[in-house]
C-alpha cells in the first residue's frame, strides 16, 4: 500500500515529513473503511494529525470527544510524531 | 504480579476465573458480571459486538488492578472482558476481588468495574430489534451526521 500525503487541499506539505501507522477502531474505522493504514504527513502533532485525517476523511467525531495514543499508550495530543510511530485515535470508549 | 486483567474471545467461565481469587487469608470475595442485556435506552437489543484495542486496553486494565491493590486491603483482584460477538445474557464482564473483610471487596470491586467501564479502549456495537446498529456513545453524533447526510 502506497503512503499517501495527507496536506489539505492538495498542497504539499512544507514542513519536514514522517510516515505514521494509523489503526482505526469502532466509529472511525467504520467511516474510514479500513482497520489501518500507513501515512505521510507534515503534521507535527497527534492533534494536527487528528485535524488532517478528519478534513481528508470527514470524520464525524470532534477532538474533544477523543483520546489519543501512541506506541501503544495514551499520550497528549501536543505528542511530538517520529516516524515510524503507531497513532491511534480513541473514540468514546464504552466496555463493560 | 501474575496477569490479572485479560481478555476472551470465547464465554467467560466465571467458577475458573473464581479460583484465581482463593487464598487462606481471605474471608471472602465479591464479584460483579456485567451480561448483556435485550433493551437499551428504551430500544431492543438482539446482541452487540465488542471491538477492543488488545494492546492497550491490557496495559490499561493491569493499571487499573494495580490501583486497586493501593486503594484498598485487598488480596487478589482479577478482570475478564470479552471481545467479538454476544448474544444475550452473555457474560461481557467478570470482576472478582478477595480480601480479609467485605468492605474492601465490595469497594475494589466497584473501582475494577467502574474504571474498567470509563478508560479502557473497548467499545460497543448493539443491534436493535428495528434492524439499526451503532456504536454505543458515538450514537448522537452519529444520528446527526446521518441527518445531515440526508439533508443534503
């Protein structure tokens, strides 16, 4: 699977680029279609990755409604990406 | 510690998972199983699917555990939750804490389900007996979404 760019718009990024492993769950993997998928962006941030998978894809959820995790933990969303990370988005969750 | 938050694919069998829990020490234990029930906010429900992030959700539920050991005087404290497909009356949650004395077992017990319930990376789909399905907590915003769709 190729990566694909992620800038809104279609304007390439500016910015330096890292390739991201993103696993969907529950209502985002439904929107999304898939389970996961290998990215490059420029977003710099989980949130700014948050917010350039929600323009290209129409996510339906807010942030606020989110959590976030990288590398198998939950982290900030102002968590600095390095390449090769694994981000998953965490919708409202509902065990139990 | 020895593992004390898992999770199953297959029925949870809660006299096996009981056992985890003997020790001389105890003067008993609690347990709590959460079953799935055939109504939900005034709908039917004829089952749901349970999607976890295993990963995570093993990380998370262990923390949990260990939280409840610093709370309270407990001796042994274990969570089973299911993934994939349930029908109801299905086991989805076993929670089972022993300790000396009751209160600590009933108290544990409560925070293993209540956190279980609040943090861990699981969710919901319920299937309703008017054919509709949705992932339980992203349910408004999802009937708005779908309201806008079809607005268009």
């Amino acid at each position: 699977m190729a990566p694909e760019r992620t800038a809104a718009h279609g304007v390439p990024p500016t910015g330096p680029t890292v390739t991201i492993l993103i696993r969907y769950f529950a209502v985002l993997r439904e929107e999304r279609g898939r389970d996961e998928e290998l990215l490059v962006t420029d977003a710099a941030t989980a949130a700014e990755l948050y917010d350039d998978l929600r323009e290209r894809f129409s996510f339906s959820l807010p942030p606020e409604r989110l959590r976030v995790a990288c590398n198998g933990d939950f982290v900030a969303w102002d968590q600095r990406l390095a390449d090769g990370d694994l981000v998953v988005f965490i919708p409202p969750v509902a065990g139990g | 510690m020895a593992v004390c938050f898992a999770l199953s694919d297959t029925p949870i069998d809660p006299a096996a998972e009981q056992r985890h829990l003997h020790d001389p020490r105890a003067g008993g234990y609690a347990a709590f199983e959460g079953w799935v029930r055939d109504h939900d906010d005034g709908r039917g429900v004829i089952g749901l699917d349970y999607q976890v992030y295993s990963e995570l959700a093993l990380v998370e539920g262990e923390r949990v555990i260990s939280e409840a050991h610093e709370r309270f005087d407990i001796l042994h404290a274990r969570c089973v939750h299911r993934h994939g497909e349930l029908a109801i009356g299905d086991v989805a949650v076993w929670v089972g804490v022993s300790a000396a004395h009751r209160d600590a077992a009933f108290a544990a017990c409560r925070y293993v389900i209540d956190q279980t319930k609040d943090r861990l990376p699981i969710w919901k789909r319920e299937h309703y007996t008017d054919g509709k399905s949705v992932w339980v907590n992203c349910q408004r915003i999802r009937e708005e979404a779908y309201d806008q769709a079809i607005a268009r």
